[in-house]
C-alpha cells in the first residue's frame, strides 16, 4: 500500500492500486492512519488535485463542513462517522460520472500526514453483431459498441478462441459525452460450428464484454463446383442420348434399305416366275423357251 511517511510512527495509508468504478456506480476511497487511532477529534481534507484542484470533503470539529465544497460534488460524498474511532476516514463517492477521474489526495492536518491515488472511472456496453453481406465465399459480420471509456479494444474470435484477422482496423469515434463506440468487420468461411465471437476490452478498468453468433449455413454463398460438377454429367447425358439416337437412326436406315432390297428382288423374281408360267401354257413353248434360255 501506497505510505507517506511523517517524522511520527503514525502514517496515512490509502488503497495498494488505483481505484476503478463504472459510470453510475458507489465508490469507497480508502484512507486511514496507521497504526489505528482515532480519528473523531482530527481535521480531514478531500481534494482532486487533477485535473484540476476541487474540494470535495471536509470534516473537522465532530462534523461535516462543506461551505466550500465543489458544486459538482454536492449530495454525493460523506464519512463513516461510525468508524471515525476506528481511524477510518475513508470517503464515499456517489453516482460517480467520468469527469470524477482524477488523482484524490487524503490529508490529516493533524498529524501532518496525506496519501494520494488514482480514481479511474470507466463505461463498458454489451457489443452487438450483425451479419453484413457476403465477400467471394464467405459472410461478412460487423461488430458495433458504443459507450466505453477509456478508448477500448475490439476483436473476432472463432469458436476455439483463436483471433481472426479482421478487415482492416476498428472504426473509433467519440460521442457528446466524450464516450467511445467502435465498429468492426470481419469476414468468415463456412466452418463446422459457424459460430464467431466479438470482444470488447478495457485493460485500465479491467472489463471485457463478449458476444456470440451463429451463422446459419444456408447464409453461406453456394459453392459453384457442384453446379458446373452437375452441368458437365447433364451435357454428357445429353451426348450419349444424341449418340445413341444417330446410331439407332443409321441401323434403322440399314434395316429399311436392306428390306427394300429383299422386297424389290422378291417381286422380279416372282413376276419372272409368273411370265414362265403363262408361257408354258400351249402356244408359248417358244416363248417360254427363249425365258427359260435368259433365266440359265
């Protein structure tokens, strides 16, 4: 713990680290001497002494005396009376807002003896994820979050945990109330689970804020091998149906000629055969003769 020593034993000692609260909440700032005296009969002086000097508590004769306190901290602070035998003269702050970061100074003009530390006050928001499109074969996702303070980090997470790279750095900006709020792209591939994580971090104030989502997988773009796989089988088929309709259309041209073929030898040859019989009736022997003569 942070110590400023005096030419007594007595010392004054606040918190071991920064004190860190969120925007709207109660905040305790530590500060007692040490060893434990009491404390009800001494002078106690809050001030910020950055970013610039304000009086924020004073207590002495038994009693709060405020007459000169900062109006931005009116209503919001007060001692633990109770505690005052205890040597507990720690402060409670209220409602704190983001422009009660600064640097605290506890001082004990009684003994001499101050300590002084740090007051981070921090805004966090739950991030929100959006799918944002497609890019070639993956889904692009956009994270948004605003409300931070300090400047946050933002990144994508796959479902092992293991950081994407993003498309291109978080988009940053402040708003009227001196708040952050990013935005973050991301595209992603099909995978087996689908699902994708944004964070959201503040190492001053130590919060981190996550979001998950799943992205279904007919928001995917389809593949085109399978379709060009499914056009080259369909033009294939329709080859070998067309093959196979010219063969069968030549074999029936073949059959038909050799039929007709059959039939006109058949009818010579019956029409011969029946040119011999008229002329082997009486009165056609040399007729028949001369046919008999041109058939051998």
């Amino acid at each position: 713990m942070k110590i400023i020593k005096g030419s007594s034993e007595v010392q004054v000692v606040g918190p071991a680290d920064r004190v860190v609260a969120l925007i709207g909440d109660d905040v305790i700032l530590p500060c007692s001497p040490q060893p434990n005296v009491s404390a009800v009969g001494m002078i106690v002086r809050w001030t910020r002494l950055n970013p610039k000097a304000e009086n924020v508590h004073f207590y002495r004769q038994g009693r709060d005396s405020n007459e000169d306190q900062s109006p931005s901290y009116k209503g919001r602070t007060s001692m633990f009376h109770e505690e005052l035998k205890n040597g507990n003269v720690s402060l409670k702050l209220t409602r704190v807002t983001l422009s009660d970061t600064g640097r605290y100074r506890c001082f004990l003009p009684t003994l001499m003896k101050e300590t002084s530390f740090q007051l981070i006050v921090g805004a966090v928001s739950q991030p929100v994820i959006s799918i944002d499109g497609t890019k070639g074969m993956g889904v692009v996702l956009k994270c948004e979050s605003g409300g931070w303070f300090p400047e946050p980090e933002m990144e994508w997470l796959d479902s092992s945990g293991t950081i994407l790279p993003a498309d291109g750095p978080p988009e940053k900006h402040r708003d009227s109330e001196d708040l952050y709020a990013l935005r973050r792209h991301v595209t992603v591939d099909q995978t087996d689970t689908n699902r994708f994580t944004c964070r959201v971090h503040q190492t001053e104030i130590n919060h981190l804020k996550e979001k998950e989502i799943h992205v279904p997988d007919d928001v995917f773009p389809k593949s085109h091998v399978g379709l060009i796989i499914g056009l080259l089988i369909a033009a294939a088929v329709v080859v070998l149906v067309a093959s196979a309709g010219v063969y069968m259309w030549r074999k029936y041209i073949d059959i038909e000629a050799s039929a007709c073929f059959w039939r006109r030898k058949y009818t010579e040859e019956k029409k011969l055969r029946e040119e011999l019989e008229q002329q082997a009736q009486p009165g056609g022997l040399g007729t028949a003769r001369s046919h008999q003569a041109r058939l051998s």
